[in-house]
C-alpha cells in the first residue's frame, strides 16, 4: 500500500488527509506534459492541445520565483484561469493563495506564467490550471 494511503488509514482525524494530501487533479494532464512538470500541475478541465513543456525555479532575494510556460498547440484560441498555490517545507499552503487570473491564449501561441511566493517561507508551489469549455 501507498506509504502516504497507509497514513491516511492511520489518521485519526479525517480532514488530516484531505489537507496534506497532494493537490488532486480533477482530469488527466495530458500526454505531451513530462512527469517532472505534471507533478507540479493541478490540471482542470480537459484541454488535449494544452502543453507545459517547462518550468523554472529560482530565489530571488530569498523569495521563491517561478515562470512556467503554457503552450496552445491547438487550432482554436483557449480560455483558461490559472494561479499559484504555495507550500512550505512541509507541504501546507502558505498565505491565503493567489487570485485566480485570466487568461485567454491564441491558438499556435505559447505564453510564460511568471509568479512569486509572498514568503520566504515558501519551498514549493503546484501550478493550478483550470479551461473553460467552449
């Protein structure tokens, strides 16, 4: 059994789980998105022609920084809202999270999504993407 599962089972208050449980994906991310950048995706809706082909990380005066790439690979523009969800050392969200923001990308377009952690506290962060049906 999952070592992460085999806690939960263990866990003797039941919202322990579902608050340090990794984000979970509402859909599939799609095939053409690597392992390493999916598991820092919370994919939402379906959108097959949708890619992250990178994300990059840095420190930026002790502030986490991030810029990750969203391609639209497809023939028709692409409504989506997306934002950054940042976690400490020990996987809980730091800060209430950042707004959801718009955006609208142009088919054949690719677009960098820039973010910033608001404390130095924060170690890691999960990319949230959620497409709008047309």
């Amino acid at each position: 059994m999952n070592p992460f599962l085999n806690w939960c089972a263990r866990a003797s208050l039941a919202g322990a789980c579902l608050l340090a449980a990794p984000l979970a994906l509402a859909d599939a991310v799609p095939a053409s998105v690597s392992p390493a950048v999916a598991a820092k995706l919370a994919w939402r809706g379906e959108a097959p022609d949708m890619a992250v082909p990178e994300i990059r990380v840095a420190r930026k005066g002790g502030f986490l920084s991030v810029q990750s790439d969203l391609r639209n690979g497809g023939e028709k523009d692409q409504a989506l809202y997306y934002r950054y969800r940042w976690l400490d050392q020990h996987g809980n969200q730091v800060g209430d999270g950042d707004a959801w923001k718009q955006l609208n990308l142009f088919a054949k377009a690719q677009q960098t999504l820039k973010g910033t952690a608001p404390h130095l506290s924060v170690a890691d962060f999960r990319l949230e993407l959620s497409f709008e049906t047309p």
